[in-house]
C-alpha cells in the first residue's frame, strides 16, 4: 500500500501547477524584421531594404519597404519597430521643412545624420526602437553611409548593413567590399553596376535563411542626378 508521503511535501514540487505564478507585463516594443542596408561609391550611394513587415511568424504586409527618401540626396533606412520608424521618419521630414524654410536651402547628408543623432538623444530614456542607416552624397558629391545606434550614437561608414539579417550581410560586404582580412588579392573599384549586382546577391542569400527577410528588395540609387528605385522580388515562404 502506497503510503501518503509519498505523493506530497516536497515532491509537488516537480509538477507544472505547483510553479509559481507569472506576470505578463505590457511592451511599447515589438520587432517587425526586416532588413536594411547602404553603401558608398565614389560618386553614388546605395540604400536597399527587403519589404517583408511581420511579427513573431506572422506576416502583416509583404509590400512594406523600409527606404525613406528625405531629400534628392539623401535617403535613411529604418528598421525595427514600424511605428517608432513611421513616427522618427516624419519627425525628420518635419524638421527637413522647417530648415528648408528658414534657410531657403536643402540639408546636406552630414546634417541630417547629425540631427538625427540630437532626435534619437533626446529620446535616450525611452528610445525610439530602430536601427538607423542613411545614404547619400556629401558636400562633395561623393558617397556617404552613416549608421546609428538608437540613442543616438553614429559614424561614417563605407558600407553597413543592419536589422534582422545583419549578421549575414555584414560579414559578406567585409569580403566584398572591404577586403577584410584578405592578402595578395586584387582590390576591384566599386562600381555601380557591381554595386547594384552585389546588393541583390547578398538579399537573395540572407532571404535564404533569415525569416524576416523576404518578399522583395527595394534599392534606392542616389547619384548628382537625384534618387532612383529598382527593385526585385524574393523568395515568400
């Protein structure tokens, strides 16, 4: 005869009702995916970005790109959470016309990254949830990649990749464009066809394995001609 010690005292608790309650607090958070990525040339600039918007395995829109253009020389790319990236890109065209208004000229590349560094810092207690990426052509005409972190931190780069698939486009463009960790190799200059090409083979490989990536890519071409889109679809399962 089985005795009652046997069933209570300490051994209740290895069964699941015997845990101890959980709270499930609310989060001004969600991540949406998505993917951004920009690179400069010597004359042109890159801004691309997938257009798959989706939270948890749910997906809310395959036709969401996330590329902003802010002015005929600069473009930002946002990824994170859509409403914080909806609401920090028309803060950004808001102060975009006010500046235009009182100085009766366009804001250059460098301003707008540095302004939008002041945006995010103000923010820096309750953060606004994006990874920040901007492209375009300096006072110069030359190619310009800034990329920030979200409270507000930032710095010029030559190519940077960030949102859900980073990981794998980062290492990539360190091969193909920066030649990192590479000996005895012939540096090739970066065109804008090989740009173009280099772009779309690292989204289709990260639409391979990254599940928030996908649907289709959507590349901004910022040249002294203004901004033009190209775009290509992508796997959608």
């Amino acid at each position: 005869m089985l005795s009652i010690p046997q069933y209570g005292g300490s051994h209740l608790k290895h069964f699941p009702y015997s845990l101890p309650a959980q709270q499930h607090r609310f989060s001004p958070y969600s991540f949406n995916g998505g993917t951004v990525l920009a690179l400069a040339g010597d004359d042109f600039a890159l801004v691309a970005s997938d257009t798959r918007l989706s939270e948890g395995y749910s997906i809310h829109s395959r036709d969401t790109p996330k590329c902003y253009k802010l002015t005929d020389k600069t473009v930002i790319g946002c990824s994170g959470f859509h409403g914080d990236c909806l609401t920090l890109t028309k803060i950004i065209e808001a102060r975009l016309k006010m500046y235009k208004h009182s100085n009766n000229k366009t804001m250059t590349s460098g301003a707008i990254a540095a302004m939008l560094s002041t945006i995010l810092y103000s923010r820096r207690f309750f953060p606004y949830y994006v990874y920040n990426i901007i492209g375009g052509l300096d006072e110069e005409g030359k190619g310009a990649v800034y990329s920030f972190d979200p409270v507000g931190s930032y710095q010029r780069d030559a190519y940077k990749a960030g949102g859900s698939a980073s990981a794998m486009l980062q290492p990539l463009l360190d091969n193909q464009i920066g030649y990192k960790n590479m000996q005895n190799v012939e540096r090739l200059d970066l065109t804008l066809d090989r740009a173009i090409q280099l772009v779309k083979d690292v989204f289709i490989s990260a639409a391979e394995r990254d599940v928030y990536t996908g649907d289709a890519l959507v590349i901004k071409i910022i040249t002294k001609d203004g901004v033009k889109e190209e775009s290509i679809t992508l796997r959608r399962d």
